[in-house]
C-alpha cells in the first residue's frame, strides 16, 4: 500500500453528507499514514443522511488551501446542493485545483466542481444525474466504476468505493 505520512488531505462536507461517501475514503487514506480535516460550513459537527456524526476540524471560510496535499469531496444530494452554495468552499476547492492538489470526487460531489470551474477537458464520472451539469462544465462524463485523469479521482456510488479508495491513496501518494 501507498505510503500517505505527512500528507494533510481536506474533505468538504456538510450536512447530508452520504455517510459511507464520507467516512470510507477517510478511514482509506488515514489507514496509509495522511491525516484528514473535515472541512464544512459551520463549526461544531456534521451529520450524514443516514445519521452519521463528524466533527468539522475547519470552517469554509477559515481553510487555507495552501495547508493541504489533496481534497476529498463525498456525495450526497443534500450535501452537495448546500456546499456548492458556499463561495467560501467553492474558492478553497478551486484554489486546490489550480495548485495541482489531486482531488477524489464521488456521487453528487462533483456538483461544486461545476461551480469552480475547474473540469473543463477532464474525463469524469459520478452519479449519472448530475451528467449533463458536468458535461456542461467542460467534462468528458464516462459511465465506470473509477475514472483517474488530471489530477482528479472520480466515482458513481458507494458500491465503487473499494475501486474509489484504492485510486485515491494511489494517486494522494504521487
């Protein structure tokens, strides 16, 4: 496995976040060495859709993207709905993007990407309702399992998530 010591990953999230969308790639990338910051609108702590709690180690409006090696962005409707709303987050993730930082996106995730403007010409998957706003982004949308081009790590539901973690701490470890 990848070694990932010493790297400082960031995930955006909030509320509604899809809990295994979250917490899955997490444990992934801690359980090869990098430490995570939950980084989300409000201070205190989020809750997946499905109950899951997590605490926020840094508000949007506080995170520093120079801080951090890479970004993980989970799904979840609701959650990536409310953050892509955030000119705070949007900011953080595009500044990410333009530094090169390797960025994992799965689900709905993507949906703040869009907004960033940072996918234009990369290939991508995701929950295939949000197709058309990538697409519309500049994206070439691929239906499969993990796609892995330009920096960005992406995948459609929780059922990839064994492909998803494992190109995550492959690519975090570049």
């Amino acid at each position: 496995m990848a070694d990932l010591t010493g790297k400082l990953v960031a995930i955006v999230a909030t509320n509604r976040f899809e809990d295994s969308e979250l917490t899955s790639p997490k444990e992934a990338v801690e359980a090869a060495g990098a430490t995570t910051h939950v980084i989300a609108t409000e201070p205190g702590e989020i809750e997946g859709k499905n109950g899951t709690k997590v605490a926020v180690d840094v508000t949007t409006s506080r995170a520093d993207a120079a801080d951090y090696d890479a970004l993980i962005l989970p799904g979840g409707t609701g959650n990536a709905d409310t953050i892509r709303t955030d000119e705070a987050a949007v900011e953080f993730v595009r500044a990410l993007r333009e530094a090169g930082k390797p960025t994992g996106v799965i689900c709905h995730g993507g949906w703040i990407l869009t907004d960033a403007n940072v996918i234009r010409g990369v290939k991508l998957t995701s929950y295939k309702s949000i197709k058309t706003d990538l697409v519309n982004a500049g994206a070439q949308w691929v239906d499969e399992e993990v796609v892995v081009d330009g920096g960005f790590i992406s995948s459609r539901t929780p059922k990839d998530l064994p492909a998803f973690n494992a190109a995550l701490v492959a690519e975090f470890a570049k």
